[in-house]
C-alpha cells in the first residue's frame, strides 16, 4: 500500500494539475484569436496546448507512482479551483454564489479524501 499524501506530494500533485489547467487557458486564447482572424496565433497556440497536455501527462505519470490513483484522481478535482482563479485573474470573468459553492464542495471533498486514516491490513 502507498503511504498517505503528505504535503510535499500534495504539492507535486497540485503543480500537475495547475500544468493542467494552463491547457485550457491557451485553448481560451486560441480559440479568441481564431475569432479574430489571427490563423497564425490560433495554430501556435494550439500546438502550445499539446506540448503542455504532453508535458503534463508524463508529470501525471510520476505522481500515480507516488500517490495512491484514488487519492490522485480526487485532487484532480482541484483543476476546478484553479480554473476559476484563471478564469477571474485573466479574463475578467466574475465569481457567482454558486461557482462558489461547487468549488467549496469540491474542496471538501478532497480534504476528506486527503485527510482520511492510513488503513492497515492485519492479515
């Protein structure tokens, strides 16, 4: 059995799925700059997106090795969070109560998942 998240793997794994969700954000920017007629930018921009994809899924790869998938997968929800806080601090974009409250359960959720006891097997 893996060991439990500690805060450095917890970090780690936060880094990936920021690395993640800077994949969309380049998407939002070339699909804004093929709505502008900018052909050049948008393609640039969308092989930026697959090289990021690439990167993070070798970067996914080495986590699962060191963290239980359960536990990998229920951080990846955090991708939501991150996603807003691009979506607020780079395009303008407003937070509502309910964006809010998604997130907050989203959270929660990954805190009783990260915060849950070792169990240990007395077979």
């Amino acid at each position: 059995m893996k060991k439990k998240l500690n805060l450095r793997d917890f970090a780690i794994l936060q880094l990936v799925v920021l690395i993640y969700t800077s994949s969309t954000v380049i998407s939002k920017i070339a699909a804004q700059s093929a709505e502008s007629g900018k052909g050049w930018t948008f393609l640039l921009l969308y092989g930026a997106e697959i090289g990021v994809l690439g990167i993070y899924a070798l970067c996914w790869q080495q986590v699962i090795k060191r963290v239980e998938l359960s536990v990998a997968y229920a951080n990846r929800a955090m991708a939501l969070l991150w996603s807003l806080l691009w979506a607020v601090l780079l395009f303008g974009e407003q937070i509502t109560v309910k964006k809010l409250i998604g997130v907050g359960l989203v959270l929660a959720g990954t805190l009783i998942i990260n915060g849950g006891k070792e169990q240990e097997n007395h077979d």
